[in-house]
C-alpha cells in the first residue's frame, strides 16, 4: 500500500489541534485556572452594576438622553471621522508608492518580462519596511508619535497609518503576485513602459481587491481610533478614556451608540463602492 503524504494544510491542521489542547491543558492542568471563577458572586455583582449603569438604573444624568450630551458625542464622533479618513489617507498614498517593487513577481521580472539586480534589494527593503510597520501595535506607534507632537487628531491619524502601511502593503502585493500576468506580459512583450504597464495592466485587474481591502482597513481604523484616544489623540477614544476614568456610564453607552453609527455608515459605503466597481 502507498503510504500517504502529509500536505501542508493536514499538518497544520494537526498542529493547530496539537497546539489549542496544550493551551488549554496549561490554563486547567498548570494554572488550575477555572471557568467557574468568572461567574463567581461578586463578579456577577459587579457586571450587574456595571451594565445597569450602562442603562442608566441609578444614574443622576442620563447622558444618551441628554441633548448637550448628544451634541458633544457629535462633534467628537466628527473628529474620529476625520481621523480615520487622514489614517486611511495616509496609508493608501504610502501602499500605492511602494506596492508595485513589493510583489514578488515584479522582483523576479515574470510579471514585467525583464529582470534587474536591484529589484530584489528594492523589494527586500519594502518588504521589511511593511514588516516593521505592521509589527508595532498602533498604541505604541502613538505613544511615539504624540510624544512628539502635540496630542490631538493629527498625531492620532498618522499612528493609525504607520501601522496600516504595513498591512495594507502586504496585502496589495500578495494581490499582485496572484493577479493573472498574460495580458501584463502581452503589453510589456509590446514595448509598453513601466507607467503604461501600471496603468492599463496592474491597476485595472486589481483595483476592485485594492479597493475591498483599503475600506476594510479603513472600517477597522475607525474602531482602533478608541485605543489611540487612550494616549490623548483626540475624538471618541479620549472621551470614553476619561468616562471610564470618571465612571460616567451612560457616557459610556452614548460613545458606543456613535461608535455603531460610524461603522454602519462605513459598511454602507464599502457596500456600495464594490458594487460600482463591479
């Protein structure tokens, strides 16, 4: 009988069950660590209180139903737009500058149909730069960068970029390395150059996925701009910092209601953008 081989996907498969049953096996077996201490009784109490609060049982001022309240969530929710729009910005002008010497296949001059030594330096140097970008969490890229500058939007948006540079980076170029490269290889065989290859080969064929991850990237930066708010850059993360800090709840419930609003609007518009680009 032949004896079958292990592919990839089956060996990960085996270490990824090998590995979540050590995890658990660590967390029960090692730390004696048990499930049932979450639901102990004075952790009941205090999320009972908690999410009672939320709802504004036992609250002097109820701020979602306050119109100063509503007013002020607005002028914030308004800031955080425009800081994931600049983040967002930012990242895209980056990727689009960097992406194209990223892919692999334009390195090894399949895509291109000529090879050039630097190209594999060019796309090394990227390739790290995307790394790095994506390697430190946006926390830290904004504990850097307001530590520079002044808290505020601005601080906020370009930390939120640093660190998306380098997902987005990544991700455009594996779309490159899987576009179909016949109808590139047929302009670049016809002497077309470097700028009319991008333009009529690249762009065309992977705009659409470009597009799909850029306003993913965008509605998951909308989200983060909560966890840079915590180092003072601005909008709704800073005020729902200071509602923790001052156990303002209702506070709490209003900032999430405008948090729900962004994204559904974000949603919309990511929905309605592939279905024109379709």
């Amino acid at each position: 009988m032949r004896k079958r081989k292990l592919n990839f996907v089956t060996l990960s498969f085996y270490l990824t069950i090998l590995l979540i049953a050590s995890s658990w096996y660590f967390i029960i077996g090692v730390e004696k660590a048990s499930l049932l201490d979450v639901f102990s009784r004075d952790n009941m109490h205090y999320a009972s209180k908690f999410f009672k609060g939320m709802l504004g049982f036992g609250e002097e001022e109820v701020a979602f139903l306050n119109q100063d309240s509503w007013s002020d969530a607005f002028t914030l929710t308004v800031e955080t737009l425009q800081m994931s729009i600049m983040a967002i910005g930012f990242s895209t002008i980056v990727m689009f500058l960097t992406v194209i010497p990223a892919a692999r296949n334009v390195a090894d001059g399949t895509l291109t149909l000529s090879r050039k030594w630097y190209r594999w330096f060019v796309f090394g140097l990227i390739r790290g730069l995307y790394i790095f970008s994506r390697a430190v969490p946006e926390l830290v890229w904004a504990m850097i960068v307001i530590f520079i500058f002044k808290p505020g939007i601005l601080p906020g948006a370009i930390a939120l970029a640093l660190h998306n540079f380098g997902i987005l980076g990544k991700l455009c170029a594996e779309v490159i390395e899987d576009t179909d490269s016949r109808p590139i290889r047929n302009l670049a065989s016809a002497g077309a150059g470097r700028a009319q290859i991008l333009l009529y080969g690249v762009l065309p064929s992977v705009l659409p996925q470009f597009l799909t991850y850029i306003l993913y990237r965008w509605e998951v930066i909308m989200r983060t701009t909560i966890v840079v708010g915590f180092v003072g850059a601005g909008g709704l993360g800073q005020q729902f910092k200071l509602s923790m800090s001052f156990f303002h709840y209702t506070e709490i419930t209003l900032i999430l209601i405008c948090y729900i609003i962004l994204v559904t609007i974000a949603d919309y518009i990511s929905e309605k953008s592939r279905y024109f680009v379709k």
